[in-house]
C-alpha cells in the first residue's frame, strides 16, 4: 500500500482565498483524523471520522473550516476564508482500529500571506 | 482538561542512551504511545504500552511505565544519528482520540 497520501504537499496563497486540501487514506482503515503542527500549539487534532461519519468536529478552530469525506477513500479539508494564522502544516492519518495505531501522511505546509 | 508533558530538547552523543521522558493526566488511559517525526515527514507509529503493562523491549527501545505516577519514558539504547528527530508521547483518552505531548527534540552528535 502507498500509506496515506495528501495533496497538495505545499500551498502557498494569500489571506481571503479558499484552500482545499486533500487526504486519500490507506484502503480498509475506518478511521480518519485531520491535525494541525505548528510551534506554538504543538499537534491538534481538528476532527475525526469512522466510516465515513464526523465523529468529533471540537477541534475545528472556527466556522471558516469545514471536513467532508464524501467515501472511504476521499476526504478534504477546507479554510474559507484563509487568514495568516492559519498557516501551519496539515496532516491527515488513518487507522484501522481507532485513535492508537495512526498511521500519518507526509503533510500539507500551508503558508497564508 | 487531559494533558501530556515532555521536555522540548535532549542532546546525546552516538552510541549512548537516551532517555525521554513524559508526564500525563487522564489515570483511564487504556494505552500509552511513543510516535517518531523525522524532518519533513508525518509522524510514525514507534511503540506503545497497554496500562496494565510496567514495561515492555522492542530491540533497542524500552518503554518503562510508572502508572502511580503517571510517568512514562523512553530509552534508545546505543543511539544513532539516524534516531534523530522530535519524539511525541501520547494518550488514548477515546476511540478516536490521542492527546499528543509537544515532542521531544532528540540531537545525537557524533
């Protein structure tokens, strides 16, 4: 298996743009979660789906971020509008067994000017 | 609220041992993880430990944990350059939900 793959691996765009990003997890895991690295605040999780179903959207900083995962192979993350502070890197993991055995993507560096 | 404690850096020389270490709060957690990030890449599943276990050897590392005292560490027998990176802690406090510590930047000078 190609293990996670997220797109774009970098994004660079200016305040107010919408910014979609994009995870395909590893085939057979139920379990999706989108986190946000910066220095500041360390690793957050954002939210988190099982089969396809936001289980856990407290994370999600503010009404201008929105998760979708419309199949088991497909999901996106998205900021409307984006804000500097956004900037961070984004990573997408899956798991087959919930929270524990997560397996991550290489992450998606968003830089917002 | 749930929170995990590291230290942010830790300096060894090649071929010691290296000992991170970690603090957390919630007594319930089922289990205890130890995830890898090298530069540039997503995080990597090291090891972990179930509560009930006080430690556990996977070649070179070791995993003690002191339940009582909430305190878990790990240690990187004879380590390598190649063992640089930062090094999360983490607790399952849900099915879906892992609260990862800060990290611990792990340099190895030769």
């Amino acid at each position: 298996d190609a293990g996670v793959i997220q797109s774009p691996r970098h994004e660079v765009t200016e305040m107010g743009q919408e910014v979609t990003l994009r995870c395909k997890p590893i085939s057979g895991h139920d379990y999706l979660f989108w986190y946000r690295q910066t220095m500041m605040r360390g690793l957050e999780l954002l939210i988190y789906f099982n089969n396809n179903v936001p289980i856990d959207d407290s994370g999600m900083p503010e009404d201008r971020f929105s998760a979708k995962m419309p199949n088991a192979s497909f999901s996106t993350l998205k900021i409307q509008p984006s804000e500097p502070r956004d900037s961070a890197v984004y990573f997408c993991a899956s798991s087959l067994l919930g929270a524990g055995e997560q397996y991550f993507g290489p992450g998606t560096r968003l830089t917002v000017t | 609220g749930e929170d995990v404690e590291q230290s942010l850096f830790l300096s060894v020389r090649e071929g010691d041992s290296s000992v991170i270490n970690c603090t957390y709060t919630d007594s319930s957690s089922t289990y205890l993880y130890w995830y890898k990030q090298e530069p540039g890449a997503g995080l990597q599943l090291l090891t972990y430990i179930f509560s009930n276990m006080d430690m556990k050897q996977d070649q070179r590392l070791t995993v003690l944990l002191n339940k009582k005292d909430k305190h878990l560490s790990l240690r990187i027998a004879d380590t390598q350059t190649g063992d640089s990176a930062i090094y999360f802690c983490a607790e399952s406090i849900s099915q879906g939900n892992l609260i990862f510590g800060k990290g611990t930047k792990l340099s190895v000078k030769p």
